[in-house]
C-alpha cells in the first residue's frame, strides 16, 4: 500500500500522548535528523509496532505496522508519538501526564465506540487536567496533522 495517509480519528492524539507519558515509545538511532526510527509499545504491553518517518522536502514518508496505519489508511497514534517526539508537532507534557496509564485497548474493545471512550478518557483525564485544555491540545494536534503530507511507504518496512 502506498498513498496519503488520512487524518486519524481524534482519540488518536490522545492514545499518542499517551503513549509517551507511559514510556512506552522508544526513539533508536538514526543516521540523520530527517530519518526517525522508534518502537511502540502497545497499552498492554504485548504488541510492538515499529516506526519509521522520513522527512523529505515538504512531506513525510511513513511506516508503521499498527492497524490504523497499515490496515485503515490513517495516521496511527505511533507515528503521531514520534511526530511529537521529534518536535514536528507542539507536546503539552502535563496533558501527557493527565492520559498516563490508560488502558486503550481493554476500552476500545469493551465500548466499540471512539466517542464513548474519547469521553471516558477526558472524564478520567480531567482530574489532572482540565478537560478544555486536553480539548483544546487534541485539537491543535489534528490542526497540525491536517497540515502534514504523509505518505505511507511500506518499504521502509525493511529499510
């Protein structure tokens, strides 16, 4: 598969965030700036996906093996996290703190439904947080998405 990958669904950027307050993406090596190379770990524990963004010019190529991605088209809450971890898109590392430690996949396949979890999350998270300011991070986040060209490059899978 190779193409645009679409925008993902908004929760992503929450699942990102979380992501990194949880420890649980790794950046490697890499020979350049323009080449990142990371390790996701999935919110149980037991899936790893493997990340690889390669900036060139004004756009992104992409790999990750995660179901959004790979599976879905869109961008994955992996590639996002390196994103964000990169500098490429703005952190907010108190809203990353407030999405610490939530189980993901125990919610998704329980309620089936991104809006319900989406909110069972930001009820969850707003005791840290205020929930207008993970809101408000969310959506700055899907701003600056809407603004990236990144294109899937299975490829990278073995590069």
């Amino acid at each position: 598969m190779t193409g645009t990958l679409r925008q993902p669904p908004r929760i992503k950027v929450l699942e990102a965030a979380g992501a990194i307050a949880d420890g649980r993406v790794q950046l490697l090596n890499t020979v350049s700036p323009d080449v990142l190379e990371a390790v996701v770990t999935s919110s149980e524990g037991d899936r790893r996906y493997h990340v690889k963004v390669v900036k060139e010019g004004d756009h992104f190529r992409a790999y990750s093996d995660d179901n959004g991605t790979k599976l879905r088209g869109y961008v994955g809450y992996p590639i996002i996290s390196v994103l964000m971890l990169a500098g490429v898109i703005k952190r907010d590392p108190e809203v990353e703190q407030a999405l610490k430690g939530i189980d993901w996949r125990r919610l998704n396949e329980t309620y089936k439904k991104y809006a319900v979890v989406e909110d069972l999350v930001l009820k969850q998270a707003e005791a840290r947080v205020p929930r207008e300011r993970i809101e408000a991070y969310r959506d700055s986040v899907m701003r600056a998405l809407r603004g990236l060209r990144i294109e899937f490059d299975g490829r990278l899978a073995n590069a």
